[in-house]
C-alpha cells in the first residue's frame, strides 16, 4: 500500500551517494572503452547539462567536450545557457551551426512538416557527436531520463543515441534533484525543458502532461507495479494515466536497438545474450 | 596442616585438565574487487595481487566476492569460463596461498555437463572443500537458473580454528540454511556475494540496507560470526557497491569496507565469542525438530 502523499519520499534520492555511483559509471565506462574522454551535446537544458557536469566531476572537465549544435531557429537562449554551463564547468566547447545540412536535404523535401525537420535535427546532431568521438577518441554521453525514455520521448537513433547514459534510470524530478545538488546555473534548472526543435515548443504541453505528475504515475506503475485503476484510485486524473499508458505502448520500439528475425538457434542478444562490458 | 593430594602431585597443566582445544582466534580478510567479466586468466592475476596483499596485512583466511574469477553477469559467456574444481589455475592460486586458507568465486564444471555458481576453500595448497550455490535467483535482473545448475548439498568447511559455512549471496536469503550450518557446528558463515546495488533516500543503498539487516539477524538468531564479501565495478550498467563487512555474534557490525571502491578489510576474529554468547543465549540448543506442522512446503496447490 502506497498513499500518493509518500511518492515525492520514494522518488527521493540520496544526492551525494547518486553522484559518487554516477561519476563511478562515468569512469568506468571510459576507462574499459580505453578512450580519452566523452563529447556531449549541449542544449543548455538540464538533462545535457546535468550529464556534463557528472562526467566533468567524473574524469575533469579537459576530457568533457561540449558540443553547442543549434538550427537557425533555434531559441537564443538555448545557445547562451549551453555556454554558461561550458563556462561554469570549465569544460572545452565548441559551436556547430547545423543549419547547411539540414536545409540542403529539406531542400530537396520541402513538403516535410515539423515533425520531419525536427528528427532531421535530433539526427544530424547525432551524427555530428558520433564523428566528433571518433575524432576525438571519446564516447558519446547520452542525456535521456527515465521520464522521457518510457513515454518515448525522443527521436530514435538521435538524441536517444549515445555510447553511455548516466542519466537512464533517473526520473525527471530526480534529475531536477541532482541538478541542485551539483549547483549548476540556476537559469538552466528553473527553466520550462523544451526540444527547442521548433519555437515555442515545450515537453510538457507536447506531452499532454506534466513531468511532476508524469513521474508519480511512471513510478507507480512500473516501479510499483499497481494497475491503472489503483493509480487512479490514489487521485490522479484517469485521462492522464490513460495517455501515459499510451505513449509507453506506442514508443516501446525506441527501447530496443534492434529487432531481428530469429532463424537459427543462436540469434544475436535472443539465443545468445553476449555481455558487452 | 594437611596437604592436599593434589600438591604432591606435578602441577597439571591447563592441557591435561582440559582437552586440547585448537586456537581460535584468526585475522580473516574481506577482498572487495572489481572483476574483468569473462576474463579468468586478468581475474586470476589479480587475486595474487590479493592474496600477497592479504599476506602482508597477516590475514589467515582470505575471502573473495561470489564469481570473482570470472565476473558475475556471464549470461552465455558462462560455459566459456566453467573449470572443474582441480583445474590448473585453481591449484596454482592454492598453491600461492599457502599458508593462507583462500575462498573464491568460479564457474564449477560438475558432472553430467552441469556448471555450478561455487565457491571453492583453497588450503594446504588444493582445493579442499566446494560449496555449489544453493539458491539461484531467477527474477528481476537475474537470470542465473538459465546457466547454472543448482547444488545439492549444504556441507561445513574445516578450517584449523574450527568449522565454517560458506552461503553465497541468495543463499542467505533463506534462513533455514544459516541455521542448519549453526546448529550443525559452526561458528562462523561467511558470504561471498555479487549483489547489484540500488540506492534511495538512505545514507547507504537500499539494497545494502537488506543485506546488513540479514547478516545481522544471522548472526544473531545463528548466535555465529558472519564476513560478508561483495564486490564493486560495473557489469552492463549495473553497479556493485561494496560494504563487505564483518558481524560480531549477536548482530554488532565490527568493520565495513568503503563504498564503490576495493577494499581490503580485515578484522580478528575470535570463534569463542561464539560459545561465549551461546552460553547466555541458547537459541541453538533450544532448538526444536519435533514440532509438528506445515514442514513440506505448500499445503495446497499443484506441488512444484
């Protein structure tokens, strides 16, 4: 039995302890790759903020290296929060604008919607964080949180994309938590998380729903186990549970990297799950 | 005055009074390491670096964490890194040891084509005693009833200063098995574990929580001494916290390791403390077999 008022405590974390396992991922994920460091890209959000700041406290800023990637539509202050956060962490940044390669494709498929171009973005800046790595000898950092991993929040195979993602397991609200807790800007953890992949855009009026109810509800129903009459029993709006069940339906297919057809008895990660590390 | 009889006789010494009891007090070593996943020869390198560690530090019985040969997460990895229990690199970690007793992790390859998640005692420079893991987790994040064969036996371990019993990880999380290996003679369990941490609102991990709250009800309803080993690092994003620790009969936590980082811990350790806090609590004498009732598992539904 769990009443609502004692979720906020559940999803509460030990913030110096969660830093210490983090920067200990971070660590050890680079030092078993036997590269030099990671590249992250930096929207001035929290999520990408709050990973470069672990992975800065996790193998020194030097080896942390920010990539700001704005479109030509993209909001200002996107690009002036990712340099504060460069700044403040003391890490080595970068500017690429992406706007040449995605209107030379949008050129030829001028008939695409937002939605299009906005995947077109989350991509292209995948590819560019790739290609910097190699260059670099470093790991992409991921930045997606539990929150917008179960409701499929992302684009596939670009900003859900990355070598290492310290941030996972971490509800929305526990990102906001660390975030205070490792002090960064206070611009970037009051403001309303957005794509930015088009103007004016935010998460949660994308969502339909707001991440503070959005955790609650995720908790309860994953991490608790109760069904969707239970959760809406504890006072959450039935409308809201339903629409939540729905996104994590519908985007399962971003949570797998590959589905394969199984032909013989020794199926790649079916009949033989190879561990990486 | 009258001189008692027994001045006239040679002074006995406490030998003769009593009978000769073995010492027993030891200095037992906890290995908090990190393990290579899949790679035995790494893995086997740094458990001599251990063992010269433990050495230095005069550490009489040496503990490593559950698989810490190979790594936990194997998956199908495992038949790759199975050895039976007197496999060359198995006698020359014993042979190195000597005279330190060591208890280690591997993949056992038994009889009929069955791999074992087991422990295995290394003293007088060969392996002397197996313990096959007894409970294996198949839930959540665990998949080990996939690869492994359970064990079949529980069994007491002869170590110089008395007998041990030797639980890994899941096994402690049923209790009969403690008490059995107690009521059978032993005064000190230890437990080699590769538990993945989970963390909350707590000063330490919620899963380190469960783990200390067991030890401590072992060691106190057991009325023994328990050495918990676990193990740090990373397997496929999931991480082991550490905090091996050691537990005084009764439940009082003497030492733990640090948190997230290898650890050498080690403590002396007197079996008596044992006998001592039995001679006030007798829970183990008190034991009863003869209680009827629910003994045979399930009273309803399909047997299992």
């Amino acid at each position: 039995m769990i009443r609502r008022d004692q979720v906020k405590a559940r999803l509460t974390l030990n913030a110096p302890l969660a830093e210490a396992v983090l920067t200990s991922f971070i660590r050890d994920a680079v030092d078993t790759s036997g590269l030099k460091g990671v590249v992250v890209g930096l929207s001035g959000g929290i999520d990408s903020s709050l990973a470069a700041a672990l992975a800065a406290r996790a193998l020194g800023p030097e080896r942390v290296h920010g990539f700001l990637l704005p479109y030509r539509t993209s909001a200002p202050e996107s690009e002036r929060d990712a340099r504060a956060v460069a700044e403040h962490l003391g890490m080595p940044h970068r500017k690429i604008d992406i706007s040449p390669m995605v209107d030379a494709y949008f050129a030829m498929e001028s008939d695409a919607g937002p939605d299009r171009r906005g995947n077109k973005m989350a991509r292209e800046r995948m590819t560019i964080l790739f290609d910097q790595a190699k260059k670099l000898g470093a790991l992409v950092l991921g930045t997606s949180n539990k929150t917008e991993i179960l409701l499929g929040y992302s684009t596939i195979f670009g900003d859900n994309a990355s070598s290492l993602n310290p941030l996972g397991d971490l509800y929305k609200g526990q990102i906001w938590q660390l975030s205070r807790h490792l002090g960064l800007p206070v611009q970037v953890i009051e403001k309303a998380p957005s794509a930015d992949l088009w103007p004016g855009q935010t998460d949660e009026s994308e969502l339909g729903v707001d991440y503070e109810t959005a955790d609650d509800v995720l908790y309860l129903l994953f991490d608790m186990g109760l069904r969707p009459e239970e959760v809406t029993a504890r006072g959450y709006d039935e409308r809201i549970v339903q629409r939540i069940i729905a996104l994590e339906q519908q985007f399962r297919f971003k949570r797998r990297l590959m589905l394969i057809a199984r032909l013989s008895g020794s199926a790649v990660n079916l009949d033989q799950e190879i561990p990486r590390d | 005055m009258l001189a008692s009889p027994r001045t006239r006789q040679t002074p006995r010494t406490s030998s003769q009074i009593m009978p000769e009891t073995p010492p027993t007090l030891l200095t037992i070593g906890l290995a908090q390491i990190d393990c290579r996943l899949g790679d035995v020869e790494h893995n086997a390198e740094r458990h001599l670096e251990w063992i010269e560690k433990a050495r230095a530090a005069g550490v009489d019985l040496l503990v490593f964490p559950e698989l810490s040969l190979t790594g936990y997460r194997l998956l199908h990895l495992t038949p790759r890194v199975a050895m039976p229990a007197n496999s060359p690199i198995l006698r020359r970690l014993a042979e190195a040891a000597r005279p330190m007793r060591v208890v280690l992790g591997f993949v056992e390859e038994g009889e009929r084509g069955v791999l074992h998640n087991s422990v295995v005692l290394l003293s007088d420079g060969a392996p002397s005693y197996i313990h096959r893991k007894l409970y294996l987790p198949t839930y959540g994040i665990f998949q080990e009833e996939r690869f492994f064969g359970a064990g079949r036996r529980l069994e007491l371990a002869d170590l110089p200063w008395g007998k041990m019993g030797v639980l890994i990880c899941e096994d402690l999380w049923h209790p009969e098995l403690a008490r059995r290996l107690a009521v059978a003679g032993t005064r000190l369990i230890v437990v080699p574990s590769a538990s993945p941490g989970r963390i909350g609102a707590g000063v330490l991990p919620e899963s380190h929580e469960s783990w200390e709250t067991l030890t401590r009800s072992t060691a106190l309803l057991d009325t023994c001494w328990v050495a918990y080993c676990g193990r740090v690092g990373w397997e496929e994003g999931s991480f082991y916290p550490g905090g091996s620790h050691v537990i005084r009969p009764g439940g009082e936590l003497v030492e733990r390791a640090p948190l997230l980082e290898e650890h050498l811990l080690v403590a002396e350790i007197d079996l008596r403390d044992s006998d001592r806090l039995r001679w006030r609590l007798p829970l183990l004498d008190d034991e009863r077999f003869d209680i009827q009732g629910p003994t045979q598992g399930p009273t309803e539904g399909p047997a299992r």
